[in-house]
C-alpha cells in the first residue's frame, strides 16, 4: 500500500512519461520546499511539484534564480536577464533547468 504522496506521485510520474511535451522545471538549490525539486506544469495551467528528478527530460534552457526578499534577479541562457518584483518575502539561490 501506498502513502497517498508517495502515490500521487507515481501517478504524475506516468502521466509524464506517457504524455511527454509538459514543461518541467528541475531546480536545484536553497530556498525550495527540496534541495533538488521538479515542478511539472500542466496543461490547464496549474503546477506540481515532486521531490528529486523527474525524466524523461529534454533541456532548453539553463537559468540562475537569486531572490532576496521581494526582488528576484534572473540569469536566463534563453530569456537573457530579468529583474522581478515578488509580492512574498523569501530566501532563494537556485539553478534551474528548463525543459519537457
């Protein structure tokens, strides 16, 4: 028997390997709920998030993601740099990649 995390989590995994073209965000870093996380963003928008990492995985970018308080700084291969202005406080140094 499965946790009900543990679960849902397979359930995703398999949604993913069958499906394959969902944006994935591998992130490794301080800051996030885990020191390596994928976040899998779905089709209607909405997005999750699964301990470790989630394959199959094709990059197109790399990015670095320093956010102090409320100002992010973005170092993008792809997007270039990006300045934001977060509503939340918060603490994170994070090395991203991006892909499906």
């Amino acid at each position: 028997m499965h946790s009900s995390t543990g679960f849902r989590e397979e359930v995703i995994r398999e949604q993913i390997r069958t499906k394959g073209s969902l944006k994935k965000y591998i992130e490794i870093g301080i800051g996030n709920t885990w020191l390596i996380r994928t976040e899998i963003e779905h089709e209607d928008g909405t997005e999750t998030e699964i301990k470790g990492i989630v394959r199959p995985f094709k990059l197109k970018s790399v990015y670095f993601r320093l956010w102090i308080r409320r100002r992010v700084l973005i170092l993008d291969l792809r997007e270039g740099v990006k300045v934001q202005t977060k509503s939340n406080k918060n603490f994170k140094i994070i090395l991203g990649f991006y892909g499906v």
